[in-house]
C-alpha cells in the first residue's frame, strides 16, 4: 500500500538530522503525500506564504503567533526572521513571548508551541543549533502529523472521525468533526467541510501512486555592478518558482537571499534604492547558489539657472563597468 512508501519517506526525511547532523540548509525538503493536509492547516492556521506577506512577514515558516503582536525575532538585539534562527534561538524568543502576555509561544508555518517544540527536540535528538528553517520546519509538522496517527489513518488501522479528532486536539483551527468548532473553543481556521476535503485529497494522493516531489534551496547573492562586485544588503528580491509559487524576500547582511521552491523555470525581479530594475528567468532545478547584480541608476546632473553659466539641460551620467 502507498502508505508504506510514505513512511518510508517520512523515515528518510528524518534521517537527514539525526545524531546532530548539520547539513540542512542543503538538504532538500521533501514534499510529501501528506502536504495536502499540511498546506490546508497551514491555511487554517494563517501562516500560508500569502497571508504572511500581507502582515510584512517573508513566509509562513517566519510567522509567530498574532503575527508579532508579542514580539518579532532578534538575536542579539539584531533583528531576524524565524527561519533565520536555530531552535535554541527559537525558544529563547518563545519565551519572550510568553514573557509579553502571548498565551503560548506558537511559531512557524505549523505554530508550534513551546512546549510541543521542546517535546520534538528531545524524541527527534535536534540539538540547540538546529537551524529552525523550512526543512526542520516541514519535518516538525510531518512529526505532528504522525504522533496524531498519520500513518495507522493512511493505513485503514483509523478512522477518518478520530484522525480528524486527533488533527483537532493538535491544531485548535481544526474544527471538531463532533461539534464543527475548535476543540479548545478558539475560531475555526480550518472548516469541517475543508480538513475532510484536505484528508480526501491526500488518501487519493496515495491511491493513484501520484509523484512526491522535492523543494530545492536557492541561495542568491546581489552584487552592485558585477557580479564580482560588492554585495547590496536590503536588495528586495520578489520570485516565482517552478510551480508557480510566489516569495518576497530582502537580502542580508551577507547581501544573499535565501528561497526554498520547486525546481523548475523560476522568475526573478530585483530592485534596490539607487539602483536600477533588474528582472530575468534562470533555470532552477536543484540545491544550489547564484549571483545576480544590479546597475546603478542613472545620475541626472540638475542644470543651473539660464545665463548662470551652467551645463546642458537633461545631461546624464551613466554608471556601467
């Protein structure tokens, strides 16, 4: 049955940190069978890409519970995004918030709390420098998913009542399928009539054998002139990935960005104070690291009163290499 080659991905997907392995600003994200109910929870919990780009947040995987109405991330005193930190950093803010008045310290595209976060780190063996990004990010929500019955649910061993009983109690967006409301009685993120959609989706995933895909990781670094040239910290870089999903992102101190999509034909716009436009499509097709550059804007020299002895009107002065 297909439920078992899930596991078997849901296994693998976990091999990638054990035993305090480091290496998952590289790895791939697996995008599992399970991804239709992720996607609609994520939705429910309003942590989509779309609606944390209308609260000024650059993902889902950056937002933290009330979309920073207890605080926004900082290491340091330096302000940064949740995917940006490690989960020792991640629970420090947690506790900040907590600290504010949030009633818990959700976070991330699947708002885990602190205490649901401090119970993975211990039975998965993350140490405190697990990078917190989409790849842990998605593997955590796969873990909820499975401590609620994921696999007995895809295998027949659950019924589709008490999985949905289970997604309830884990995510208080998710209406009850006894009672249509949230089982911890907050608003309903997630209809009934929406988690049944999500969980029909994903068994009809499994039963017509349909591909699992991989997001890649794209690190884009901006250079000023060339791309040798000094890098431009704060560019604004807008993309679309192969399959047509949308991010906003601004580059670092390091001047790079980093993007986790589907491989693909990607679409790129660049802009940045002084600097003119720059837009492009670039094959992406795995984990990978680019170089873009921006050109300078044009300096038009401002022409002195008439008769003052001054330079040409509209004289400008190009900047290239």
């Amino acid at each position: 049955m297909h439920y078992f080659a899930v596991l078997m991905l849901f296994i693998i997907f976990f091999s990638t940190i054990a035993n305090g392995e480091s290496n998952l600003d590289s790895a791939p994200v697996t995008v599992s069978l399970s991804s239709p109910l992720l996607d609609r929870i994520a939705l429910g919990e309003g942590t989509s890409d779309t609606q944390a780009q209308s609260h000024n947040f650059p993902s889902g995987y950056d937002v933290p519970l009330g979309y920073g109405q207890y605080g926004t991330p900082s290491v340091n005193g330096n302000p940064t995004t949740l995917s940006q930190m490690t989960l020792g950093e991640v629970q420090t803010f947690q506790q900040q918030m907590i600290d504010n008045g949030a009633p818990s310290g959700a976070v991330g595209k699947y708002q885990i709390t602190q205490g649901t976060l401090a119970d993975l780190k211990s039975s998965l063996g993350l140490s405190d420098d697990t990078p917190f990004n989409a790849v842990t990010q998605e593997m955590l929500g796969q873990a909820r998913l499975e401590e609620r019955g994921y696999s007995k649910w895809m295998g027949g061993e659950m019924s589709d009542h008490d999985f949905q009983k289970n997604l309830a109690k884990e995510w208080a967006s998710v209406a009850d399928p006894d009672t249509g409301h949230s089982y911890y009685g907050q608003g309903v993120g997630t209809t009934d009539t929406q988690i049944k959609e999500a969980m029909t989706q994903t068994k009809g995933a499994a039963l017509t054998g349909a591909s699992i895909g991989s997001l890649v990781t794209l690190t884009l670094y901006i250079h000023n002139g060339n791309t040798n040239g000094p890098v431009i910290p704060g560019a604004q870089v807008s993309s679309q990935d192969g399959s047509g999903n949308n991010f906003q992102r601004t580059a670092d101190s390091s001047g790079s960005v980093t993007i986790y999509g589907m491989p693909g034909t990607w679409s790129f716009t660049v802009t940045a104070p002084g600097f003119e436009t720059s837009s492009w499509n670039q094959d992406i097709t795995d984990t990978c690291t680019r170089h873009s550059f921006l050109q300078a804007e044009p300096q038009q020299s401002v022409a002195p009163a008439q008769g003052s002895g001054g330079s040409v009107v509209g004289e400008w002065t190009l900047n290239y290499d």
